[in-house]
C-alpha cells in the first residue's frame, strides 16, 4: 500500500460523515429550492434529488465497506471536530442567522435570502478546507459561492425568486453532490 492510498484510506471515515452531510444538505438546497419552478419541474427536480441522493449514499457506504472497519481506527478523530472547525461553525452560525435576520426581518427581501445562505455555506467551505487540509472544498466553496452572487446578480437584475432559487438553491444541491461524486470517482481510479 503507498502512502497516498493509506491517506486516502485514514480519510475515508472521515469523507463518509462529510457525504451523508453533503448529500442531507444537498438534498434540501434542492427540494427547498424547486417548489416556485412551473409544473412539472419542481416534481422532476426533488425526484432527481431523492434518486441521486440514495444512488451517492449507497456509493459512499460501498465505498466505506471496501475500505473495512480495521482503517476506521486510524482515522484522526481529534482533529476532525476540534477548535478549528468549532471556530468556523461559530463564524457560519453568526453570519448566516445574523444576515438572515436582516434579510427577512429587516430589509424584506426573502427573495434573496437563499443566495445569502449558499454564500456563507460556501464561505465556510473555505475554513474547513483549510482545517482539514481538503482541497476539494476549496472547489466546493467557489462554486457555491459563484452561485451565490449569480443568485444576488439575478435579484438586482429583476429576476424572479423562482429563478434566483434554481441558481443559487438548486445550484448550490448539485455542487454538493458533486463534491461527493468526484472523490467517489477518484477512488475508483487505478492507483
């Protein structure tokens, strides 16, 4: 075994919470997101979501079977939920109900808040790439946050909520999925 396939595999535990994380978050930036689409797309849309959510949690768990249960010991659990990620969950929470607040309670515009949560949910990507040393999520937190100003661009542009939730509500759910299909598609990549 090299020493990049050990990393992969002390990691695995670790990526296997993320995507049952990423896939749950993914799943509600979608369904959430689709319900002021014209019929039938928010139908089409929150199946998709259900399908690709159980056919990336039944990758992922294959995917935490090939590994076994005697590398999940060698998982860095300590580092997983200590101050760092405590720290950037704190900045998350403060600005995302803070801005929320101001958002709906302040200024009146639900239309934009779902492009305000797939900002800081992006944003916190940034941290946790960094905590974690995974560079993925620094892909991750570009895209959403890319779809988060598209979805404030959207809004200043005139156009409608429906539309600024497909781009950054819906948008944000794919870019979720695929930060857990890409590392499932890598893995199965010879070595």
């Amino acid at each position: 075994m090299t020493n990049g396939e050990m990393t992969e595999k002390r990691r695995l535990p670790g990526f296997v919470i993320g995507a049952i994380v990423a896939i749950g978050f993914g799943t509600g930036f979608i369904i959430g997101n689709s319900g002021g689409l014209t019929s039938p797309w928010p139908l089409i849309l929150r199946v998709a979501a259900i399908v690709a959510a159980v056919v990336l949690l039944i990758a992922t768990f294959r995917a935490g079977r090939r590994v076994g249960p005697s590398t999940t010991a060698a998982a860095p659990s300590s580092s997983f939920m200590g101050r760092g990620y405590w720290l950037v969950v704190l900045v998350e929470a403060i600005a995302l109900f803070g801005g929320l607040f101001v958002i709906n309670g302040v200024l009146h515009r639900s239309e934009v808040a779902v492009a305000w949560v797939a900002l800081v949910v992006g944003l916190h990507f940034y941290g946790l790439g960094r905590v974690w040393h995974t560079p993925l999520y620094h892909w991750l937190a570009t895209g959403m946050t890319l779809l988060a100003v598209a979805g404030f661009i959207l809004y200043f542009a005139g156009a409608s909520a429906a539309a600024i939730s497909l781009v950054a509500g819906v948008g944000s759910g794919v870019a979720l999925y695929l930060a857990v299909l890409w590392p499932l598609l890598q893995s199965r990549r010879p070595a």
